[in-house]
C-alpha cells in the first residue's frame, strides 16, 4: 500500500505540476507578459512547484530530511540521471550563457547551500530570505541582460485561455499537487521506516527523482527535437531555482534543520561535484559539446551514488 500510495502521490505531483504550469503561462500571456519573461520566470517557478510542495509539506510534518534531501537529490538527479541520459541519446551544443551565467550561478548556489549547512546545520528564516532574494536578482539580471529572443522561448499550450479554464486549470494542479505531496510523503516515510533506512535515503533516491520527473518529460523530449540548449538550460535552471528558490521560501516559511549528518557529510559533496563537473566535461574533448561518453560517466556516476547511498 505505501508503494501504491508513492506512486499515486508521484503521478498527481507530474499532472499537478503540468496542470499549474498551463495555468500559470495561460494568464502571463492574457496580462500581455512578454514570452521572454514567462519562459525566464513564469515557466521555471511553476516546473519547481513539485519540489516546493514536497519540500515545504516536509519541513512543516517534521521530516526536515526529506524537505532537504529532495532537493540535494533532485539536483543530483537532474545532471546525473537526466542529462546524462539525453546527452546518450543526442550530443549537445553547449551556449555561450552556460559559461556567462547559468553554471557559475548553479556552482555560487551550490556552494552557498553547503556555507550555509557547514555554519549551523540550520537553513533559518534569514537564511532562507537571503537564498530568496538571490534568486529574485538572479531573474531580474537573466530579464534585464540576457540576450534572448521571443522565438528562442518555448512556451507550452500558448494558446490563450479563458479565465474560466485558466482558474480549473489552478484549481486542479494546486490540489493535484497538495494531495500528491502528502501521499508520496506518507508511503516514503512508511517505506522508510519498514525498510529499515533513513528518510535521507528515500529523499535523496526515490522522492528526488519523482520530483524531477518534469525536468526529465521536458528534456528528452528536448533532445530528441535537437533543442538540446534548451534541454541543458532546463536542468542547470532547475538546480538553481531548486535551491534558492524552492529551499528559499521553505526556510521563511519554517526552518529546516539538519538532522541526517550524511546530507552535509556525503550527499551535498555528491550534489557539488556534479555541478562542478559539467565545466570540464563541456571543455574536454572538444569545447562546447558534451557527448555520448560524457553521458556514459554522468551516469554511471548517479548509479554509483544511488548504490553507496543504500550500501
């Protein structure tokens, strides 16, 4: 019955996510908000939405672990699991903003992150509003200075809406996404404590690629379409957003507070090098591209960090 309800709580968070995905791009676009905007901001806050929910849901029924370990998961996930399997299935052409922005900021907010747990073991109210306000600027730089075009932005379900449609649309999503996160959390907590294992593991393992299903559906499909900077923009914009974002508002709104020592002694470091990784992978064989064998080593590194993680 966990497993079920595990699953069930995964599928709602996917559909939830989707449904408050329409929603959200379906009234920026009848307020007349740029497709740049909705695809820098809009798009990525609501691809979030899973990984807040959980996260926050966590935090506030006591098991900080799973609130922590989803999103340190999630980030391992998205550049171990996801993009080393697009990067088998199609070689990526790297762009300039890789190296300009988006990895530098994944590494500073990585970093952060593991400052911050380093200090006190604690993410704190203040804490939390710091990593919030990070990512505000980090948005309103990418809206003011990054150079891209309206073409550039893929937007779902562009269409406009009616407000009828568009409220169902929120409605639904946000209670797919309540329901979805409760239920998934009862199972993994259940699994947890039936198993014998920590909350961590489950967090950092089976809750973390549930939530990272979006990034997953969006950049295969990327890949397969040969879009593959937007497949590569997706995964580092997640991490990002997951940590200040996500983490951010979690922290204001209750403190997570470390309990599994293993987060900060072994997962964070896993969470690190793979970030830090992706820099000489892009360089090496040939600048710009990342490969079929750099997939290979990214992911036969997440099956390593799964395996050490049960062992």
């Amino acid at each position: 019955m966990d497993f079920l309800f595990i699953v069930i709580g995964l599928v709602l968070l996917v559909l939830g996510g989707d449904w408050l995905l329409k929603a959200a791009v379906g009234m920026s676009l009848r307020l007349n908000i740029s497709k740049i905007i909705i695809g820098m901001t809009v798009v990525s806050f609501a691809t979030s939405a899973p990984e807040l929910i959980v996260s926050l849901k966590s935090a506030m029924d006591g098991f900080p672990d799973i609130a922590l370990g989803n999103v340190v998961g999630s980030n391992i996930a998205n550049i171990g699991l996801i993009l080393g399997l697009v990067m088998i299935i199609s070689e990526m052409k790297v762009d300039d903003s890789f190296f300009k922005t988006d990895w530098p900021v994944m590494l500073v907010a990585s970093g952060l992150l593991f400052g911050i747990l380093l200090f006190d073991g604690e993410i704190g109210r203040i804490e939390g509003i710091l990593l919030f306000l990070c990512i505000i600027g980090f948005v309103i730089y990418l809206v003011k200075y990054q150079n891209t075009s309206p073409e550039e932005i893929d937007l779902p379900e562009t269409i406009q809406m009616k407000i009828p449609l568009i409220i169902w649309f929120l409605a639904i999503g946000g209670g797919a996404l309540y329901f979805g996160s409760e239920l998934l959390i009862k199972g993994a907590v259940n699994v947890a404590q039936h198993f014998g294992v920590s909350d961590r593991i489950i967090a950092v393992t089976v809750v973390a690629i549930g939530t990272s299903i979006p990034e997953l559906a969006a950049s295969l499909i990327a890949a397969i379409k040969k879009e593959s900077s937007i497949s590569i923009g997706n995964i580092i914009g997640s991490n990002i957003f997951n940590i200040l974002s996500v983490l951010g508002l979690t922290a204001i709104i209750h403190p997570i507070k470390l309990v599994d020592n293993k987060l900060i002694s072994f997962d964070i470091y896993w969470m690190l090098g793979f970030a830090f990784i992706l820099l000489p992978l892009v360089l090496m064989p040939k600048k710009g591209f990342l490969d079929r064998k750099a997939g290979i080593v990214l992911l036969s590194s997440y099956i390593l960090f799964v395996y050490l993680t049960f062992a």
